[in-house]
C-alpha cells in the first residue's frame, strides 16, 4: 500500500460497522437516514452512515446550497454562544445539539469561561452516546452532560438528574434551539412549548433560534426548498419551513436582540461573510432575552 493512498475506502467501511452496530443495540432502524446523522455530514462529521452520505448525496442535488447553509447556521451557533458569555451567561442548554462536531458548544463556553456549565439534549441514541465517549475523553463531564430526551418534553428535560446537577434555574441561562424547529411541526404547538421553557428559566436567559426558510428566497429557490422538504419524508422525521414573521412570533415574550430576525451571515458576523444568493436566503436566525 503507497504512503499516499486515499485510506477513506478502508475507514469509511469500520466505521459504519460501528455506527450501525450502535443503532442496532439501541433497537434503531439503520436502513433509514436520521436528521441527526445526515446533519452530521453536512457538516463533514464522522457519525453517519453509508445510508446517511447517499441522503446527502440526492440533498445536494435537489439543494445544492445544503453543506454551506449547515456551514453558516454552525457559525451562527457559534457566534450566539460567545455573545451570550459576554453578558456573564455560564450555562448553556443546547436542545437538539446531535452529534459531536467540531466547535460544539461547550468548546466555545469553556474557552471563554472555564467555569461554564453546558447539557446537551438529544433524542437520538447515537448522539447522546457518542457525545458522552467524546466529553469522557475530554475530561469535562463534572461541567458538561449529554442526555436523551426530547424538545416536546419540557419538564423531562429542565428536571432531568444529569441537568439538574449543572444548571441554575434561578440564573440565567442561554436556551438553544438551533436548527431544530423546523422538525417540529404546528400540530406540536411550539409556541406553547417555548414558553414553557421560558416561564421556567430566570431573568435574563437567552433563547437562541435558526430555522429553515424560503420566503425571501427567489422562486427558484422556493422550488428547491419545497422538493426538499418533501425528500426528508423519507427519512425517521419531517421537516417543514416557516417565514420571517412565523419565526418571529415563536419569540413572543422575549425581548429580540439586535439585530432582529436575520439571515445567518448578518447575526453579528466576526468576520467577513460569504452573502452568496445560494445560501443567503435560506434561513433565518434570531436570539431573545426574557425580560
């Protein structure tokens, strides 16, 4: 074997055995994409499956802007988690978080304060069990956990063991939903359900939002969107796509920081920013404080 050969062939294969081999012992259907995993890919990640990357894949050609849209809302996340440590936020509860990536949040928070505390949440089994290896190897578990639940149980979450061990709920706490929503259609009531969490977090948390759009995208884009939406039926979830206005009402009860209800790239950027119309459009972002 050359020393330069490509050795993904070889990888690629062992670690799929070890992903399914998760979901199989976890009684997961594996001969389905999941969010979790493809999102994963997107982002370039090692969680996902054979089945995971050819979703992808047939994604890239319906929505050809889908890696640098996933690249800018993981910039956004990113640049929300900073900003919130600078108003003295040090815990951080990041609701749909997925898989390990590089830049997770806790990464952020502990840069900026070595002291922050963050619990990730997820539904999915091999999120939760890959991030818990990952933060074990890292020797952060006394400040940072991962649990499996679900956004549309607000009381297992808040009053979760593992959560209530690191989190304060008599201080404030930055709330992230971040690409998470659109999988979360009306029939669940999101209002209803954010502000459950927001009566049961203190002054001056922060909710942090991005979700899938396409009303200020052009017609061509629209079209894309909606075959997009449409290819996730095939897949454990559903997605679904929500308008500026929408959005913007789930923040009912939080006062919207500058700059309001945003594209990605123009949520306090840090650095120059790729505006390209591709993935411009495509979502919107915002974050709010509870008074």
């Amino acid at each position: 074997m050359s020393a330069g050969r490509d050795m993904s062939e070889y990888v690629e294969p062992f670690q799929d055995m070890a992903v399914v081999a998760w979901l199989e012992a976890a009684g997961i259907d594996a001969t389905l994409p999941s969010p979790d995993r493809v999102y994963d890919a997107y982002l370039g990640g090692s969680h996902n499956t054979a089945i995971d990357r050819a979703f992808v894949d047939k994604v890239e050609q319906i929505l050809p802007p889908i890696k640098p849209l996933a690249r800018n809302n993981r910039s956004f996340l990113r640049r929300a988690v900073k900003e919130a440590g600078v108003t003295g936020i040090t815990q951080f509860l990041d609701i749909g978080s997925g898989a390990p990536t590089v830049g997770n949040v806790h990464e952020i928070a502990l840069r900026a304060n070595p002291d922050a505390h963050v619990v990730y949440v997820d539904s999915n089994t091999i999120a939760v069990q890959s991030s818990l290896i990952k933060l074990q190897e890292q020797n952060v578990t006394d400040r940072v956990t991962m649990i499996q639940e679900d956004l549309r149980n607000p009381d297992g979450i808040l009053d979760h063991p593992r959560t209530r061990a690191l989190i304060d709920f008599d201080k404030p706490v930055c709330l992230q939903m971040v690409a998470l929503l659109h999988f979360i259609g009306d029939d669940d009531n999101p209002a209803d359900l954010i502000a459950h969490y927001r009566s049961r977090l203190a002054p001056g948390s922060l909710l942090v939002m991005s979700h899938l759009a396409s009303d200020d995208a052009t017609q061509e884009q629209k079209d894309q969107v909606a075959t997009f939406v449409d290819a996730y039926r095939n897949t454990t979830t559903r997605l679904c796509t929500r308008t500026k206005a929408e959005l913007e009402r789930l923040f009912d009860g939080w006062e919207l920081q500058d700059p309001g209800i945003v594209h990605l790239q123009d949520w306090r950027p840090d650095n120059p920013v790729d505006r390209e119309p591709s993935a411009y459009h495509l979502a919107w972002c915002g974050v709010g404080r509870k008074p």
